[in-house]
C-alpha cells in the first residue's frame, strides 16, 4: 500500500486558531498511526489578505505542540523549509499552476474568459432579478480559438475558468460524511487562474495535493461544498482524487460557528491566557473525535494509538470552555512543582526575582486551585504586597470586632515568641490549635480574623500554610506580624 501523506494547508491571513489546530492535529495522528507523513503547505494565493507573521505562527505553534510534520515548513530555530516536494509556498509555484490551467484548456476542461468586471456584475445582477443562482454563462466559451488568440495577443485582461460539464452527477465518499453526490448543474465555472496570474485555491490545492503525492484530506466541513469541483478537477486532470475526511465544524455553546474573528480563538491567545499546550492539545483532540470510552485524559502518544476516523463524528463539536479549564486544571496539577516554576513566571513577575523556596511554597498551595496559569498573579498578590481589605470582613460570622481584636492579639503575642524554626504549618496548626481548646474558644473566632489578616481575602489557603509560606522568606515572621499589627489597629 502506498504510505499515507497528508497535510494542512493553511491560508497566512491570521494567526492559527484552534480549527487549523485540531485539523493538524488529526493529519498529524492519522499519518503517524499510520507511519506515514505529514506535511505543512502554505497557501498563499489570496495575496491581498496576508497577515504578516502568520506564517511563522502556525509553524511555531505546531513545533509548540509537537506537532511538527516531516516534510514542508518546519521550524527550527525560526521557519525552515525542507521536504522533496519544495516550494512548499503556492505563491513560489505559479509557473506549476500556469501550466497545468493551460493543460486543461488543452483539453477542453478549461477556458480562456475575458468578461469585464462590469459584464459578470450584470450578468449576476440579472440573475438574481430572475431569482437564479449566480453562474458564469460560458459566454467566452464560444469564442473561436483565433478570437482567443487574437485576444491574448492584444493582452487582453483574463481568466482561466472550469469547463464545467452539464448534467452529470459527481459522487464520493467522505470517511466521515459518506456518500456524497451533487449535480454539476449546481457548479459554476470556477475561476482556476485569476488575471493576475494566481491560482485560485481550487486549482492550486488540487495541483499541489497530487504533485505533493497526498492521498489523505482531512480537514474543516467549511471546504465540503468544495470538494465536488476538486473532484472534477482531479477528473480533467485524469489523475486519482484523495480519499477525503470533512471535520465536524466548531461550535460555540450557542451552538454558532466559532469564528476566528471573534477574537479569542487564536491559539496564541490561549497559551497567553495560560492554558498548557498539552492540555489544550488534549481539548482539541475531543473537539469531534470520541475515543468511545471513559477516558478523556490523553497523551500525545496514547492519542496516536488510539486514534481512528471512524470514532470521528458528524456532527458539530462544542467548543465548552469549562471542559477545557477543567482539563487545564489537571494538567497544571500533574506538573511537579519545579516545572509549574518554570512555566509560571511570564504570569508573575514576582517570581522572579522573590526567593525561589518562597515561590515554590506559594506555588505549591496554588497548585491544586489554578484553572489556567494567569489567574495567579492576582491570586498570590498578597504574598507580595500587603493587602488592603475592609476590616469588616476580620469579624467572623458568629463572632464580634472586639473578639476578633483580642484574637489577634493574643495570637500576636504567641507567634511573636514563636522561634523562626517553627513556622512549619503542622506546627503551627498543632499549637495554635491547642490554644483554641485551652482558652475555650472556636476554630472560626481565631482562625477567620488570623487567615484575613494575613491575605485580606474571603477565601484562600489556611492561615497555618500562608504563614508556613511566608517563613521561606528572610523577614518572614515579621512580615507576618506587622500583619496581625495593622489587623489590630484597623480594628481599634
Ligand atoms: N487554504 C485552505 C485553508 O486556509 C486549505 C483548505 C484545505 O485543507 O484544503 O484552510
């Protein structure tokens, strides 16, 4: 059997989102399941909507996700580009795709037009007066070949368009959708080369596909009504057509198609936001595929194992941002604490610059909290910076200011005597604790106005872990106290 190719094509006219994402990532699995390759092509034909950078984006994000294919744009150090089949870039091909327009016209599947703008505006207009679907009415399909000639020799602005044949049916299947079938009454005649010398993307993707040997297209349903005139095209052509999967379309939870334009679906944007490249991978990788079991944590490895195109769905896959918050948690709990150091100090400049131990202590009790890694910053900020709160919230529910204030100043006077040694958190808890108990008093009398005065916040780590944190800093038991100090006189 011949060894499986396939390929994202993506268009550099935005940064990768999350469907160029899963569509590499399912290329990428379904060629190396199946020890084939796997191929980055870059289709820029449509000159007029390049975003600069884009390239280099997508390159970088697939090596970000280790996605990286055998053969096309790579990167290493910065975008490379390798492989037999080079240029992997449309817009360094056009003499490729010239050739092969005029090897249709050669064969009558293809034709020369020289409309004006003006004419095919009125043609269209007039066709939807009639309430007809907007087609070319291969007008200049009846020109002589001296017409032509004579045409082209005067320089005459042109197109290359399909010869589309009437009443046939083309039929395919999808791996995914199955059998498909569609009149060619239904096609127009597609433009292939646009006067400017560039390919349109119908002639340059099936040009490229079959000189670039790809035998397997998976990608986004939104190409799905293109494929019958790639179908055709593989046909004038004579060459074989690729098998095709069309990938279930991204929804957001109102069920609409996710849009790039709407902003957030760059995958820079999420790496950003902190949310890991594995888990994020992990996400996508459900995005339409179901393993059909319960497992819903995988590694890129266990993916390649399991991975198959018959557990891919139909139907529109949901992006659900809790499900991926959720993932990302556990992703973020499954890194030792060291790596969870390294990944984190873009979120929290303090980082780099506080005592490591005090870091990784912090670190350590957010580790179990975090949904995705920015949220820390705000988060830790009290570890960094005093708090400023509403001496209010020191009273506990049951409790009174005044109780509160003698807490704190008995707890004030207990640590203050406290030995630098034993600002070790079971310490703490133990003796504190047995306090409590012998002066007769709550857990939440002490406790709530201790944890507040060190944090300012509603919710947060135990008193006994924030002050077990701070004591990995030099000045840490007198950080703490100064706390309980200013507790104390915002209370009077
Ligand atoms: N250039 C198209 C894109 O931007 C490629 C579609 C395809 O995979 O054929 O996604």
């Amino acid at each position: 059997m011949a060894e499986i190719r396939t390929r994202i094509a993506p268009s550099p006219t935005g940064f990768a989102h999350v469907g160029t994402l899963r569509s590499a990532l399912f290329n990428f699995l379904f060629a190396r399941k199946n020890h084939g390759k796997f191929v980055l092509r870059v289709e820029d034909t449509d000159q007029n909507r390049l975003v600069e950078g884009a390239l280099e984006d997508v390159v970088k994000v697939l090596h970000d996700f280790k996605l990286d294919p055998d053969e096309g744009f790579v990167w290493d150090n910065g975008v490379k580009e390798q492989g037999p089949y080079a240029p992997y870039l449309q817009s360094k091909r056009l003499p490729i795709y010239k050739k092969y327009a005029e090897e249709l016209i050669e064969k009558n599947h293809a034709y020369y037009c020289f409309c004006t703008p003006q004419r095919l505006e009125d043609l269209r207009k007039s066709q939807e007066a009639q309430k007809l679907p907007p087609k070319y009415d291969k007008l200049c399909l009846s020109l002589s070949k001296e017409e032509v000639q004579q045409k082209l020799a005067n320089n005459e602005p042109h197109v290359i368009r399909l010869n589309v044949p009437a009443d046939q049916t083309i039929r395919f299947t999808d791996l995914i959708h199955g059998e498909i079938s569609i009149s060619t009454n239904d096609i127009d005649d597609q433009v292939l080369l646009k006067s400017d010398g560039f390919p349109t993307y119908h002639l340059a993707v099936v040009v490229d596909d079959y000189l670039m040997n790809i035998n397997y297209v998976l990608r986004g349903d939104e190409w799905l009504p293109s494929t019958p005139k790639h179908i055709l095209l593989y046909s004038a052509f004579g060459w074989p057509s690729p098998q095709y999967a069309h990938l279930p379309l991204l929804l957001s939870k109102s069920k609409k198609k996710l849009s790039k334009r709407e902003g957030d679906v760059a995958v820079k944007d999420f790496l950003a936001q902190g949310y890991l490249p594995e888990a994020l991978l992990n996400f996508v990788a459900l995005l339409g595929w179901n393993p059909k079991t319960e497992q819903e944590i995988f590694t890129l490895d266990e993916l390649i194992e399991q991975f198959s195109l018959d557990k891919v769905n139909k139907s529109g896959a949901v992006f659900d941002l809790e499900k991926l918050d959720w993932i990302n948690g556990l992703y973020i709990r499954k890194l030792s604490l060291e790596e969870l150091f390294a990944r984190i100090s873009e979120y929290l400049s303090e980082a780099k610059t506080a005592p490591r131990e005090f870091v990784l202590k912090i670190l350590g009790l957010e580790q179990g909290r975090l949904k995705k890694l920015s949220e820390i910053g705000d988060r830790v900020r009290y570890f960094f910076h005093e708090p400023e709160y509403d001496p209010a919230l020191l009273v506990w529910k049951k409790g009174s200011a005044e109780t509160a204030k003698q807490n704190l100043i008995m707890l004030s006077s207990v640590l203050s005597n406290f030995d630098k040694s034993e600002f070790i958190k079971d310490n703490l808890e133990l003796k504190i604790k047995n306090l409590i108990t012998e002066k007769d008093l709550t857990n939440g009398e002490v406790l709530w106005p201790l944890r507040v005065a060190l944090s300012g916040l509603e919710a947060s780590p135990s008193p006994f872990e924030i002050m077990d944190a701070f004591s990995a800093l030099p000045g840490g038991k007198e950080i703490i106290l100064k706390r309980l100090q200013n507790a104390i006189n915002s209370l009077a």
